[in-house]
C-alpha cells in the first residue's frame, strides 16, 4: 500500500484517535477466545433478563463448534446463519469461524425466493434458523441441494426455565409448530453433541482468510455476497475503539442493528466482544420497547438509522428518562438530515446526556462505517472523517481521477476492512475494487460526495437508483423484475415516497396485461406473490394501476416523473 502519495487534510481534526492502529493476526473467535481470556467474569451479552460471562460465552462457541465438526462441517464451507440477535446466533458465528468454515449471514425476513438465492450463491451446506421460518426454508429446500443440514431453535432455547414458561404461554404459543417427522436437527440435540471434548477442532484459520459473507446490492442494485476476512472486522474493533477513547472494558451496547447487517454485527456486536464490551442483545423492537430497554440498561453507547431517532422523538411519557449514561450515539444506514440531528442533540440534553450523535458513513463493502463524526468536534452536514489506516478520495465519475477539494464526485475509500470479492461475481468486483494510480486498490461506492479541505466527506447522493427504508437498502429495478414476472403484471415501476417514520416507503405503479381489468382481487393477487418473494421490508405499501407509465425520450419508463407527481401530492 503506497499511502505516501495519498492527501490526508483531516490529520489536524484527529483529535487523540492516532492515525495507525496494530491489528491481530487472530481469527474473528480466536480474537473473542483471548478477550474472554483477559476478561473471563465480564458480562459478554444479556438477553431478555439472563447475562452470560465471557468465560461461558467462550465455552458455548467451543461447544458448537464441537457440534459442527460432528455434523461433518468441513474448514471453508458455507453454513447460513438466519437469526436475530440471540445468544444462539452469537455461538453459532464464533463457531463456524473457530472451524476454519465461513458464515452466510441472511435477513430473517427474507422471502423464499431470497432465501433460496443466498443458499445456492453461498452453496451453504447447513443453516440455522428460527422455528418460526422453519417453513419458508422447508418450502427451498428442493432447490437448494448443497444444503444437507437444517438447525432449528427458538427463542426459548435461550432462555432460563422460569423465562421459558412465561415465553410459551405468549409469545411462543403463536409460532406454528415444526413437524415432528420434519428432516431437521434441534437445537439442544445439536449442541449436547457437542459435548464430547475428544472433538478436536481445526487449526485457526489466518487474518487473511475468508470469513463471513454479507449481502448488499453493490453499486448496480443486482444482489451480490460481499466476502470479508477475519482481518477486516478484527480491524474495524480495533477502529471503533480507537475512534471512541470513552469506551472502557465493560461498557455496554444496546445491540438492535441486526447481526446479518454490517452495521448490527461489526459495531454493535463484533467491536464490544473483541475489547471486553457488553452486548445486550435485542431480537426485535419497536420504538416504544427501545426507550423502555434505554431505561431499563443504562447503555453506555447507542447505534441505529435515522427512523429510528426520529421514531424515539415521537414518544410520549419520556419526561423522566435519563441518558446520562450514554458516552457515543452513532447514527448510520442513511443520511441524517441537519433538522434531525439538532432536534435529537435537544433530545439527549433534555435528558442529561453530554453527548451529541455523531454520524457515520460507510458501506458493506468494507464491513460497514469506515468514516465518523470526530468525537471531540463536528462539521453540519459533514458525516466526518477517515479512520485509522482508512483513506477517502473523491474522483470524477467513472473515472479514477481525483478532483480538487469541494469539487463533487463519487466516494472512493480504502483501507484494511476493504472486502475480499463479491462471491461469484468477478466483472462486478472489478467494476468497484479499482487500482488507482497511486498502487492502490479503492471501493468505488457508487455515492456522490465532496472533500472539504480540512478532508472532512459531505454525503450528497447516490449515483445508483435505491430506495432506503428504515435503514434497509432496497433496489427498485429487483423489486420490478418479481412484479413483472406476475401473470398478470404487463409493466412496473418502484419507487420510494417520503415517509415520516421509514424515512422512505415503498410504492408500485402498474400495467396490467390485455384481458386483466384494474381490480381488489387483481391487486390482492399481485401483493400475496410479492409476500412469497420480497422481502417484509421491501413490500410495497401501495400498488397503483394505471393505463400507461410515463416514459423517456428514449422509451426508457421515467421513474423521476412518478416521484415528482407523489411528491407533489404530498404538498
């Protein structure tokens, strides 16, 4: 890497975060077997009521691991990991790492059609799940033959004997029970077999291997498996760390970004368990049941989209909530509006934080954040700048030619958390890992941004047509590909309406194939296909039919036009 050549203006803003880091030559588990080695007493993660230590939390990712190499899970095999955050989801991850195999990480909300893409891309020979998806996995499994093994656990299986009960008479009573001739291996089953402490384990695996697959549509909306390294999330703890000198062993993170999410399983979850933090693991939430938790734990640092602040201001009763716990709230997943952030920054003093949100900006491909609000000082607008051992260029797009401070031009950044490949896609990874002149590689990102001269990056938009709800990327033209396949559906359009809460919400415009009449029953037809292949998040919340779509000069469908005429109607 020939960093010499590179500009780096924001050296001066650095404040006390140092521009290098040393990063460890562990594996992702091997480096949680020597923090639970420093820490053994510390609280790991607390789920809905019960803590575990690092010492045990150690023990149970050995133990799984134990019980994968039993099930014949071999080193740089695929095994599927569709959970929430849960204590299971934790042991299982560590667990495929510490087996030299490499963990799919997949929405639990995916459709089947999605979930059979992720299972064949990957060629995952096993998958863990919930017992409530049982059956969207069950209905893939014909077409997804490298998947040999299907764990299946519940929310109770995590939970103490008392909880347990309180558990199956609410909530668990509503998941509709997996058969009892089902081809599956249960959970506790799985994992007494891993009992056997004559199970030798494989030698560790280096930095440099493969590690986890995430999923992102990329700079084309086209779905893509980005491959990440052991070294690159073992880089982005020590980054996180770095960049937060408040943090101490013991701190606690309200972990709610999901685990399948760069976001959710690099920050919340991977960066505390690799420097003795806590993650108080959250399965799903609403806004009310977040500030209830923010009550109820006193975390020391928050992470999550700009919807869900947005959501928090919108709650009554919350005069007596104190945040003067928190050290760092890290906004990401979507721009944070200036307006938001002032009226958020009032939230936190109201409530007795000395803290400001701090916003960040990254991208799957390198994990996730790779660039952050100082700690010490911000900039409106500015998402902040590099961290440590990270660089940002702005250059002309389509080109790799840097512009002059100001200038606008696509985002490129570089730096040890920068991924693999995208798995099977090699014209697509070489359309966005880039050799510049300088010898090195650059992600181009596929967003538009400017330098300041002081090198702090200003976010402006994305080159690539996306919708973002709730945090959640969706790409119009995949989601008008399955409507188009639709026996009745002639033509589509998607795109994304303002929303107060999603920040964006999901909208259909529809022409209807010659012999089908505009109908209740035509439109209920349409969204039932939708549900077996979008995902919940994607769903259309509307679908209008309309006797033609407005098109471009050149025949193209003129998707700005449709967002003008909502917009409009919104006033």
């Amino acid at each position: 890497m020939n960093a010499t050549s590179i500009r780096t203006p924001w050296v001066n803003y650095c404040g006390d975060v140092p521009l290098k880091l040393e990063y460890s030559k562990r594996s992702l588990s091997g480096e949680v077997f020597a923090t639970a080695a420093r820490y053994p007493d510390y609280t790991a993660y607390e789920f809905l009521g019960s803590a575990t230590t690092y010492r045990d939390a150690a023990k149970e990712i050995k133990r799984c691991a134990r019980a994968l190499v039993k099930l014949g899970i071999k080193p740089g095999e695929k095994v599927t990991v569709c959970m929430p955050n849960t204590p299971q989801a934790i042991s299982m991850f560590y667990a495929i790492n510490a087996i030299g195999a490499i963990a799919n990480m997949v929405h639990p909300l995916s459709s089947e059609r999605e979930i059979a893409f992720y299972i064949n891309d990957s060629q995952s020979v096993a998958a863990l799940t919930l017992d409530r998806f049982y059956g969207k996995f069950e209905a893939i499994r014909a077409d997804a033959p490298t998947l040999k093994h299907l764990i299946i656990t519940s929310i109770g299986d995590a939970l103490s004997p008392i909880m347990k009960v309180g558990y199956t008479l609410t909530q668990g009573r509503k998941v509709k029970k997996v058969p009892k001739d089902a081809d599956i291996v249960k959970w506790n089953a799985f994992m007494k077999t891993g009992d056997d402490e004559s199970v030798a384990l494989p030698p560790e695996r280096p930095a440099t291997d493969p590690a986890v697959v995430l999923y992102s549509g990329g700079t084309t909306g086209v779905t893509k498996g980005i491959l990440l390294s052991n070294l690159n999330f073992n880089a982005l703890g020590a980054q996180i760390v770095a960049t937060n000198p408040m943090f101490s062993p013991g701190d606690k993170m309200l972990a709610i970004m999901p685990m399948f999410h760069g976001f959710g399983l690099g920050v919340s979850i991977h960066s505390m368990l690799v420097n003795g933090g806590q993650c108080i693991l959250v399965p799903q939430f609403t806004p009310k049941t977040y500030a209830q938790l923010l009550a109820k734990h006193k975390p020391n640092f928050i992470a999550g989209v700009p919807t869900l602040f947005e959501a928090l201001l919108r709650i009554d009763g919350l005069e007596k909530l104190d945040l003067s716990c928190l050290k760092g709230v890290f906004s990401g997943g979507d721009s944070l509006s200036a307006e938001l952030k002032k009226r958020f920054d009032a939230f936190l003093v109201a409530h007795n934080a000395s803290v400001e949100v701090r916003e960040g900006y990254g991208t799957t491909e390198c994990v996730t954040a790779s660039c952050l609000t100082p700690y010490h000082m911000s900039r409106e607008g500015s998402i902040g700048i590099p961290f440590p051992d990270t660089y940002y260029k702005i250059v002309k797009v389509g080109t790799t030619s840097e512009v002059e401070y100001g200038v606008e031009g696509e985002i490129c950044l570089t730096g040890p958390t920068m991924m693999i490949e995208y798995v099977n896609q090699p014209e697509e990874t070489a359309n966005t890992l880039k050799l510049h002149s300088d010898g090195m590689t650059w992600v181009h990102t596929g967003d538009l941004g400017v330098m300041d001269g002081d090198g702090f990056i200003y976010f402006r938009q994305r080159i690539k047509r996306m919708i973002i709800t709730s945090g959640y990327n969706v790409y119009p033209s995949q989601i008008e590909n399955i409507l188009e396949a639709h026996e009745s559906v002639h033509l589509s359009c998607v795109i994304g309406i303002k929303d107060p809460y999603k920040i964006q919400k999901v909208k259909a415009f529809i022409v209807l194939k010659p012999g089908y009449s505009p109908s209740d029953e035509v439109k209920e037809s349409i969204l039932a296909y939708c549900r077996k292949n979008i995902a919940k998040y994607a769903m259309p919340y509307d679908i209008e039919f309309r006797d033609e779509l407005p098109k471009t000069l050149v025949g193209k469908v003129a998707y700005r036009v449709l967002e003008e005429e909502e917009a409009v109607k919104a006033g």
